[in-house]
C-alpha cells in the first residue's frame, strides 16, 4: 500500500511539457493542477498569444461585435507553469525525453502532452497566395488582417471553399452587405460534412441571402497587377472573376511535421493515440510518458466500431485534453477513456446548425422533425442498421435526444413516430455525401481505420 502511494506521489511530480498553448493545452494543464499535480509544468507555444478562442474569429469578431483581442480563453485553474511563447517545437527525442525548440534550445520532459492543432491548408502556389488580398483565417492575426481588409470595403469578395469556415465567412460578408462568390469544388456547401442532402439546403440559403454561389468548379489560378494586389481570379470552366479579396478555406493541415523521425505513429492525419490519450509508436505501442490531444490526435472510438477518429471540434479538445491530463498522472487502473460523443455547431446565413455524431460515416438520412423546405429541421444519419449521427437547423432541443440514441445503438430507421414530420422525412434516402476518394471541403471528422460494426459502450466511474 506505501508503495502505490509512493509511485502516485512521483506521477504527480516532476516536469510535464505541454506543446501547444491553445484550448487543449490550457485544459489539460489547467485539470493537471486541479487533480494534484505539484511539479514543474512547461508550456510552449508557436503563437505569441496566452490561449485564445479561435470560434469567435470566423463570427463575432468578422462582424466586428468582438475586437480581435478579446477572444482570451478564460482562465478556470492558476496554471503556475513556465510559458515559452512565440517559439515552435521542431523536433522530438523520445529516447532523450527532450523537445527541441526553433530558438535553438530544448526542453527536457518526465511526461509530454502534444496539443499541437491544426493549421489553414494554405493556397497551393506561393507566389499567388503572396498577393495583397490573399487571407486564411486561423489566427489571430489572420482575422486582424482580414477585419481590417472588410472594413474597406472591398468591391467583391471570393471565398475558396465551403465548409464550414467558408460557409461562415461567406455569411459574415453577406451581413456587412459585401459582394461575395464561394467556389466549392464539389457539388453543395458542407457536403463533405453533412452529405448532399442537407448540403442543397445550404445551397439554398447561400442563393437566399445573395451569395454568388459557384459549385463543381476550382479556382485554378490567382492573378495579381503590377503592384502585387490581387485583381482576379480564374476557374477550372474557363470564368474569370474580379476580387479584391480572397479567402482560402481550404482544411486544415494537422501540426505533425516536427515529429518527423521521432518515432511516433504521426503523419497527415494525425498522431495515433489509444483510447486514453496515450500516443502510438511506428511500431503500434503505445508510450506510458507521451500523450496527445485536441485536434491532432487520433484516437479510436468504441460507438462507431473503433475506428480512428481525428475530431476538429472545441468540445472534444476539452474532454481529451481532461482526460489526457487524469491519466498523465493517475495510476493504470484509475485511468480512464476518452468516449466523448462528436458535437459541432456553426451559426450562418440565419441559421443555427448543430450536429452530433459522426455523419460522413453514414450511407442513409431521415428527417425526423421540421421540413428541409423550412430551412428548419432535424435529420437523423444511419449506417449499416444503427442511428450514427444527427443535425439540426434551428432545432438543436432535440440534439440531446439523438445523442442518447446514438450512444445507446439505436436502430436505423427509427422505429417510432416523431413529433412534426413531415412527408418528406417518411422513409431513408442516401446520404449524399462525396466519393472519399475525391477531395471535398469541410469534413469535421477524419474516419480511419476497419470497416465499423455495432458496438456498444458504458463507463461505469469507479
């Protein structure tokens, strides 16, 4: 019995770096000290920014209802930790437990939390994405320049995607009244997403409020005058069109490359992590001293059929970086899984639009409640018999209740009469989502992994 407390005493001690000073890094060195942990505690960061909200960039604060430096994450726990701001981690040696840094110093560790994110894929020929008038948006500073950009007024403004951040940009142009064209290289916004059915609804409701919507097209090149401004832009149907202004929505890439030769089960989707947050070697071993979470992890998933999920989502940041901090230093049998259940949202064109689940897994849609007409609905997503995922327009009472069905395997179709369905939601239809095999823009949910069967999940806190 002195022994365990013992060894519970070193796990709460010592030196733990956290790489990545965003919303998953503070959780998780904020719940570190909440539980107990009384050693040093090292955060380092590639921004020169303490953690900050990134939601609000690509709302309230392109509408200028938030000044872009008051999007500060609130702070629930002292830290009392080292910050290292403003420098990259650009190597990892396992064996030494050591992070090398870009300043040119490193930083030994007993336990290593990777929180590294995500970043905008950006526009693929760097001389074009070099043009005055050329933006992503990710950072703080990418939405500084951009608020500053919009508020001149610009005469039309092109938007490069339309996944969500697309989507949302587009709506934030329409709201301060600017021209806007969004090139989406598949069929419908968010089809990647939500699949082709509800992605007609976006459709819709770009055409609704104005937006020069333009799908099955590519934007092939960037053209800039004599002074490096951008001035126009081409397409894949041989169009041109005039901008001043150009937003890359392209995805996102996964911060991974400084894990290169380090040993670990990193790559473009990804690190591989089990189902408690701990990261997989090249070899498929899990290491008990490295941990990952947010973004960049990939972690297998119990309700639908352990397959790798890599999750661009705010809420499953914070339930990984928790339960990654609890096991970072609690004993093997007081560990416990990540099971948090997908949840996303996304406010645009007037709409509300919430999702729970994993849709782009699912091969059927139903409209259980309101009418796809309305532009206000819920639609419930099945797979192989089994209620995988919904979505909501404007109705996100009813979410809660399709994430317990989604928990519990419920069958698909649903097998009871819902409250104002329609004629339109009586039967199945196919989802509609894209070939995975050809790119799309937007996917929230990265799925890998075997093929995924009926699987069924409760933990029980000890």
């Amino acid at each position: 019995m002195a022994l365990d407390g013992s060894l519970q005493r070193l796990r709460r001690e010592g030196h733990i770096v956290v790489v990545g000073a965003s919303l998953a890094g503070l959780r998780a060195a904020e719940t570190l000290r909440e539980e107990g942990f009384t050693g040093t505690l090292t955060m380092i960061g590639d921004e020169p920014y303490e953690p900050y909200d990134r939601p609000p960039l690509s709302k309230q604060v392109l509408l200028g209802l938030v000044p872009v430096g008051r999007t500060a994450l609130p702070r629930r726990h002292a830290i009392d930790g080292r910050w290292r701001l403003g420098v990259a981690a650009t190597a990892l040696d396992m064996a030494a437990k050591r992070v090398a840094l870009a300043d040119g110093t490193s930083v030994e560790y007993d336990r290593l939390l990777i929180a590294t994110g995500v970043r905008s894929r950006p526009w693929p020929n760097e001389l074009e994405a070099g043009l005055d008038g050329v933006f992503v948006l990710r950072t703080t500073d990418d939405a500084a320049r951009l608020v500053h950009r919009l508020r001149a007024g610009p005469r039309r403004v092109l938007v490069i995607g339309a996944g969500f951040t697309g989507s949302e940009i587009a709506s934030v142009c329409r709201e301060r009244e600017l021209p806007v064209t969004v090139a989406e290289r598949g069929p419908a916004p968010l089809v990647g997403a939500l699949g082709g059915v509800i992605g007609e609804v976006a459709a819709e409701l770009q055409h609704q409020y104005g937006v020069d919507l333009r799908c099955g097209v590519m934007v092939t090149g960037l053209e800039g005058d004599g002074a490096g401004r951008l001035r126009r832009a081409h397409f894949s149907d041989g169009d041109a069109l005039d901008a001043e202004v150009a937003v890359v929505a392209l995805g996102a890439t996964r911060n991974t490359e400084w894990l290169a030769g380090s040993g670990l089960a990193a790559g473009p989707r990804g690190i591989a992590c089990d189902a408690g947050c701990r990261a997989f070697d090249i070899r498929g071993i899990v290491s008990d001293d490295v941990f990952v979470a947010g973004d960049v992890a990939r972690s297998p998933h119990p309700l639908f059929g352990y397959q790798f999920l890599s999750l661009e989502h705010w809420g499953n940041a914070v339930a990984q970086a928790e339960v990654a901090a609890h096991n970072m230093i609690s004993p093997g049998e007081r560990r416990r899984p990540h099971l948090w259940t997908p949840y996303f949202w996304s406010a645009q064109f007037g709409r509300n639009i919430k999702s729970v689940g994993v849709p782009n897994m699912a091969d059927q849609i139903l409209v259980s409640q309101g009418s796809l007409s309305e532009h206000r609905f819920t639609a419930a997503y099945g797979y192989q018999g089994r209620v995988i995922a919904a979505v909501t327009f404007d109705q996100a009472k009813w979410l809660e209740f399709y994430q317990r069905q989604i928990e519990r395997a419920a069958p698909f179709p649903l097998p009871f009469t819902t409250v104002d369905r329609r004629t339109e939601g009586m039967r199945p239809v196919p989802a509609g989502f894209p070939d995975p095999s050809v790119p799309s823009h937007g996917p929230e949910v990265t799925v890998s992994g075997h093929s995924p069967t009926d699987q069924r999940v409760t933990f029980t806190p000890a």
